[in-house]
C-alpha cells in the first residue's frame, strides 16, 4: 500500500512525482494541518475528499481506477504557507 505525506518528509522540490499500479491502494497522511484537493476525481475510487485537515491524520485507502490516468494532489500547509503537489501517474504496467 502507498502513502503520500503532506508536507513530505524528505524532498529536494515542491513537487513530487509517483506512479501507482491500477488496482493499488493509497493511503493520505498529513503530517501538518492545511488544504488538501485534487484535479482529477476519476483517478482513485473513492475520490479522496478535497478540504481542510487538522494533523496528525491519515485517510484512505484509496484505489487506483483500471484505467491510464494521472492526478496532481496539493497540500497547502497553513503553519508554513508553503504548497506541496505530487504528481501521480496510474498505468497497467507494475510500476518501477
């Protein structure tokens, strides 16, 4: 099971890329209160609520659909005002 951090704990950018396996469950942990929203609410089934959490919380799981897609998730984190985005890519094929 995959779990994407917001804000992540280690990273060099503000953007994170990720690719998920159709089928394949997601967990969402925050790890700081803030934003949380999506741009594409066919990506995972069910779609993960976009809105304000209050940290530490986790939510999910959440399935990659059986079809190619992509999904950018954005955290806004309102203790440091800074925005985290990963970028997530579904395909068939078991990821590297």
């Amino acid at each position: 099971m995959g779990v994407i951090t917001f804000p992540p704990s280690s990273q060099t950018t503000e953007t994170i890329q990720e690719c998920y396996s159709w089928g394949e469950p997601m967990n969402v942990q925050f790890t700081e209160s803030g934003y949380f929203s999506g741009d594409n609410s066919e990506a995972f089934t069910p779609n993960p609520p976009t809105g304000n959490f209050v940290a530490p919380v986790t939510i999910g799981p959440y399935n990659a659909v059986a079809q190619n897609s992509s999904v950018t998730f954005t955290f806004f984190d309102t203790v440091t005002g800074k925005s985290y985005s990963y970028e997530i890519t579904i395909q068939q094929e078991k990821c590297p």
